[in-house]
C-alpha cells in the first residue's frame, strides 16, 4: 500500500511539468524541495543529534560555491552537486570539529560565530557576483533542474527515514537525550556528533549546490547569508524537529504560505506569517507532524510522542 | 512501520503540493492593457529605497495612463500600463521567484528592476533567461554590463559616470583652491572596487596624487584611515559607503579633526536621513546626483508637484524616485516605437534609445552603460544643491573648510 502510494506520487511529480508549463509552479517545487533538503540537513544534527547549529549558513555556501566553481569548470550537473556536497563535509569538518568541544548554547554560539567569519570572509575575499558564462546560459532549462531537485529531495526523505532508525541513528538520538548516560552505555559521543556533523554538512552541501546551479547570477556571499542559517531552524521547528516528516511539512509550510501571503496581503504578509509561526511555536510545540502525527494515529504510542 | 507511515506522509505532502500549484487561470484575448512588472523591497532591509522606487514607478505610469496611454500601431489603438509591483522581502532569492511568477502567470511583456546591486542582479539574469527586456536602476556596477546580456537596460550612472563627474568637478575648481592629493576610501565590495580602478585610471590621467585605504563591507571604525588621509594631506575624498557608515565616517573626521575640501559619498549622503543625523555637520558632503527634484528637463516639475501632493509629508523627495520615474517613459516610448506588444521588438526599440527624460537626456550604447547625465549634489544648510553639471547647478560647489571655522 505504502509502496503503491509513493509510487502514485513520484509519477505525479515526474508528470507535473508536462502538464504545468509555467516555470513559476516549477520553481515553487524547487524551492519546497531546496527548503526541505537543507532543513533535513539541520534536523540530523539538531533534531536528531540535538546540536543546535546555527552555523549551517557555512555549510550551505561553501556548498554552492563548490558545485558553481565545479560546473563552471566544466563538470556535469550531477558530479558538480556531489562535489558541492563533498566540498561542504571537507571544510566543515575541518573548521566545525574544533567546535564539537563546545556543548549547549556555546555550541550554538560557536557555529554562528563560524558562519559569520565564512559570511566575512567570503564578502571581502570574493566579491562581486558570479555570472554564469554564456554557453551555460544557453542549455540552461529550468525543467532539467527541477527534476535533479525534486529527486535529491526524494532521495533526501528516504535516507533520513533509513538513518532515523538505524543503529547510527538511534545513537544520535541517545546523545540528544543525556550525553552522559550516552556515553556511560559505551557510545562515542565524539564520533557520533562528526558523523551527524558529516552528514549534516553533505545534506547541506547538495541544498547549496541546488541554489547554485538553480540561480543564474549571484553575489558570492548571498549563499552565506545567516538566513540559510536560520531558516531550516525555522522550518524544522514549524514542522517538527527529529522526525522525517518535520522539514517537509515545515518547507511546505514555509514556501508556499509565505509566497501565498506575500502575493494576497501585500506587506502585511511578513506580520501574518509571523504570527502563524508564533501560534504554532505556542500550541504545537511539537511541530506540525506532530499535530498531525496525533490525528492521524492518536494515543500516546505515535512517533512525536516517542521524542 | 512507523518509518514507512512518515516517509509516505512526506510523499503526500509532494502531492498535496502539486495539486495546490497546479495553474486554473486561461489565456488572455486582445489585449486591453500592457503588463509591466517589478519585484521590489517593499519590506526587509532595502525597504526604504524600494518604497521610492515603487513610487517612481507608479507615479509614471498614473501619468502615462492619464494622458492616454501608449499607442500600439500592431492593434492601431492607444493601451494603458498596468503595473504589477511585487515585493521581495529584500531577499534576492524571493526576487527570482516572483519574476518568474510575472512572467511565467502574469505573463508581462517587460520587467522594471528593484533596488540595489544585489537584488537587480538577481532580477536581470531571469529576465536574460526569459528573454523579456528589462528597465532597472539604483545598480551602479558596471560588470553586470560587460556579459554580453542583450535584455538588459539601465538608464543610471554608474561607477564610471560616478567617478568622471568627481574628476570633472575637481577640475572645474580654481588651480590655487584645487585639491592635489585625492583619498579614495575603497569598500571592498565590488562596486567600490570598480570605482576604485576608475578613480586610479582617472587620477593618473588627470595628475592627481592618490592614496588609497581599504575597508570591510561591515567596517564601523574608520579612525586608522582617517588618520592616514590627515597625515597624507589628501584634500579630496572619495568613497561609497552606506548610509549608517557615511554618518560615522563625518562623526569620526570630525573628532580626529580632518576636513577635506571636496568629499564625495556617493549612496551614503543621498537621503534626508542623512542630514537629520549629523546636521550641519553633513555640510559640503557631495552626494550622488543622479536625479534631483530641481533638474530642469521637460515632466520633472509635474513629477515633483504630484509626488509631493500625494506625500505631502516628505521633506525631500528620494533620488531613486526619478530614475524609476525615467524607467516607465523609457519604455513607454520604446513600445510606441516597437508598435508591437512583442517582447523582441520592444527590445530592439529600447536598444535605439534617445531621448530626454525627467533626469535628462539617455541614450542606450550596445557594449557597456547608458549615456546619461550624472549629477552631483552637495549638502548646503538642509538642502541638497546641484553643483555638477554646470549646466543645471544650482548652486557653486563650495569648498569645506576646517572644523575649527565652521
């Protein structure tokens, strides 16, 4: 039945653009899926993991710089979003693990301190923007890019789906629960957490590599933005952080309310969706997926409630 | 199982997704009208340039349609513009987005650019990958010009007009008064950079000494610099810092006690905000000129009257407002040229521009920025006095003198 279903529904998405010519309903697909990715991304190290980062902004930008710098070179599409993921765990491996010795809010605090030095960084060592060469410019086919999105957003669910319930997970989820009582029980806390970290930073990588080969021309620095940061927190808390469900729910949410908002109510739009988020911080704390979670299979034994 | 509930659950939510983005709208027949959009800030941190922006816009396009609209030979009657102004949140991915959603549903024949460099870049590249001409100013990097984009109009003074106006200015100041050594405080951003490879070029080719400090997009302590410009003895000073940075830069010149005679920031001492932070302490700072509400040029006096009549609370009217304003008659007049409603022939027609606008003559050159007049402006007791081109001053530049005389 389940099979059936996802089925049914990869066949609509594959059929969508066959059907919907206007690239607009594309690119709201795209940035559903980019959304979910790089929230997906923040949920395995602060959903699951419980490590709050702000410092995924980093992980993001050096991610689509990676992927542009690759594809630009000549690379095709696939292997330069890989080398976007890849590039994305090498560097921040290499700067965030130092910050892995910080717990609780320091940790929080270290990764922004991280992304603001990559957002610096990146603003006086590279500025100006990056065109895409004409001959790129030519092929370019938004379609093309929204079935390479729409797939890695697929693939996204279903390896967080595998990683939630395999043993690496289940580990994760014990040192977001009691560090100590984790580590009592023989779990490597240090390895575990550059693990979610990797993994985190390869989701992330592919979110950025996405924008990369989705936008035409850009300021360097914008995928360093501390919005990247921001925003999969936000996402992942309206749709419900540790669970596979939670950064879709959440990008959905995000994309298409705000853009449905933003069209209808005109300026007002920012105070309104800020407000819904503010009502759903404070009656569903756990998330959409768990309001959800609790109509759909109610009782206490449903999956938010085991959080 | 619980796992398989969840990853179905997310699958669903793609479906639910298609299903609410699937179009229900259905072509058009004749037209009665001309779509023109523009993604704008409305909200965010560009907000404020956004709002003048969007207030040229439909100012112009209040105007056009009240005088008729634009006759189109093709359908052989005259079509008013409607303008279709969506905001960005100052957020450039958003400013994508919704150009493709003006192009792709609202289905406009031509865009109008945004605010700033950072959201026009993202703005003009959807219009060159959707082939839809596109108007835009506030973006004065010249790079943007230099790829070959054959959709892409600004009708602005860019860096280079920025920079030949300083030097022209420079020159026009009696020999004994000229200031010899020129500082340039580089932002080290793209736009400050360009300038500053002008600035060098022009300097060399004008012999005038030049001294260069570099500073951060972020930087809020200009003191080390400042000290180096004053013991260097520069008397001109260039920079575009933003408007927060532009108003600690004064403070700061005035406590360590540096006074060039001709200072120039360019964005940074645009607005009214400007001298209601420092008073007469803004006093002899040159601002951008790009469009000034006493310009002489023929519509410029029916802009000023109705923006102020419609915002009679505004002391100053905002320099974009202008150039936004320019934008529409612009296009208005390529459409007529065009006689079509086709995207490629507006094109074409923009591209043999030549006319007066409310900001002066333009005129569009194949391989690199407009031809356009850039003005500057100096702060003189609360108001701002056009002191370049000499040909529509209103006022002499005045050179500033130490902080201990004024």
């Amino acid at each position: 039945m389940g099979i059936g279903i996802s089925c049914l529904i990869t066949l609509a998405l594959l059929l969508f653009p066959l059907f919907v010519k206007e690239e607009y309903y594309l690119n709201l697909i795209f940035l559903v899926s980019l959304y979910s990715i790089l929230s997906h991304s923040w949920n395995v190290f602060g959903g699951l993991c419980g490590q709050i980062s702000l410092g995924h902004a980093a992980f993001f930008g050096v991610g689509a710089l990676s992927c542009r710098y690759a594809w630009i070179a000549g690379a095709p599409l696939p292997a330069a979003l890989l080398m976007g993921g890849i590039g994305s765990v090498l560097v921040t491996c290499l700067v965030g693990i130092p910050t892995l010795k910080l717990r609780s809010h320091y940790f929080a605090i270290g990764t922004l301190a991280m992304a603001m030095i990559a957002l610096i960084t990146v603003q006086n060592q590279l500025p100006g923007v990056n065109f895409l060469p004409p001959e790129l410019m030519a092929g370019y086919s938004v379609i093309s890019r929204y079935y390479i999105c729409v797939g890695v957003g697929l693939a996204a669910i279903l390896f967080v789906g595998a990683l939630k319930h395999s043993k690496i997970g289940l580990a994760m989820i014990s040192i977001r629960e009691d560090e100590d009582a984790a580590e009592a029980i023989g779990i490597n806390i240090f390895r575990y957490k550059v693990v979610a970290m990797a993994i985190s930073a390869f989701l992330a990588g592919l979110a950025g590599g996405l924008f990369a080969i989705y936008y035409v021309s850009f300021y360097r620095y914008i995928p360093f933005e501390l919005t990247w940061s921001f925003d999969p927190l936000l996402i992942t808390f309206i749709g419900g952080s540790g669970t596979v469900l939670g950064p879709v729910l959440g990008s959905l949410c995000y994309v298409i309310l705000r853009e449905t908002f933003a069209l209808s109510m005109g300026q007002l739009s920012v105070i309104i969706f800020g407000a819904v988020f503010i009502l759903i911080v404070l009656f569903f704390p756990k998330g959409l997926s768990g309001l959800i979670d609790k109509l759909h299979a109610g009782g206490p034994d449903s999956e938010t409630e085991k959080q | 199982m619980r796992n398989a509930i969840d990853v179905k659950g997310c699958f669903l939510l793609f479906l639910f997704a298609c299903l609410c983005l699937t179009p229900c709208f259905a072509a058009g027949a004749s037209p009665e009208f001309i779509p023109v959009g523009a993604v704008v800030p409305l909200t965010g941190r560009m907000a404020a340039g956004g709002k003048d922006v969007k207030a040229g816009y439909e100012l112009a396009v209040h105007h056009i349609n009240a005088d008729g609209g634009i006759f189109v030979k093709e359908l052989n009657k005259k079509l008013p513009l409607k303008l279709i102004i969506l905001d960005d949140e100052s957020d450039p991915v958003k400013t994508a987005s919704r150009l493709e959603k003006l192009y792709s549903v609202d289905k406009v024949l031509v865009y109008l650019g945004g605010f700033s460099s950072e959201l026009n870049v993202a703005g003009m590249s959807i219009a060159e990958k959707n082939k839809t001409p596109w108007l835009g100013v506030t973006i004065a990097v010249e790079s943007a010009l230099k790829r070959g984009f054959k959709y892409i109009f600004i009708p602005f003074g860019m860096s280079g007009a920025q920079t030949k106006a300083f030097f022209d200015l420079l020159d026009s100041i009696p020999k004994e008064q000229r200031p010899k050594k020129i500082a340039n405080f580089e932002l080290q951003a793209d736009w400050g950079l360009e300038c500053g490879e002008h600035v060098a070029k022009m300097a060399k080719e004008r012999g005038y000494e030049l001294m260069v400090e570099k500073y951060a997009a972020g930087t809020k302590d200009f003191s080390s610099m400042i000290l180096a410009a004053k013991a260097a003895q520069a008397e001109a000073l260039f920079s575009v810092p933003t408007p927060p940075q532009s108003i600690g830069l004064i403070k700061q010149m005035k406590e360590l006690d540096y006074a060039p005679k001709v200072t120039l920031f360019v964005r940074g001492a645009d607005f009214w905000t400007y001298w209601q932070a420092l008073g007469a302490d803004a006093n002899y700072v040159m601002s951008d000129g790009n469009w000034d509400e006493k310009m002489p040029y023929p519509g410029n006096e029916r802009l000023v009257k109705d923006y102020l009549a419609k915002f009679p609370e505004v002391k100053s009217i905002g320099m974009p407002v202008g150039p936004s304003y320019a934008s529409v008659q612009i296009l208005a007049k390529a459409i007529e040229k065009a006689g079509s409603l086709d995207r490629e022939k507006i094109r074409n027609a923009l591209v043999t521009t030549d006319m007066v606008t409310v900001k002066g003559p333009v005129k569009f050159r194949q391989d690199g920025p407009a031809e356009v007049i850039f003005g500057l402006r100096q702060w003189q007791n609360g108001k701002q006095q056009i002191v370049w081109p000499p040909d529509i001053a209103t006022s002499k530049v005045l050179l500033a003198p130490p902080w201990s005389k004024r």
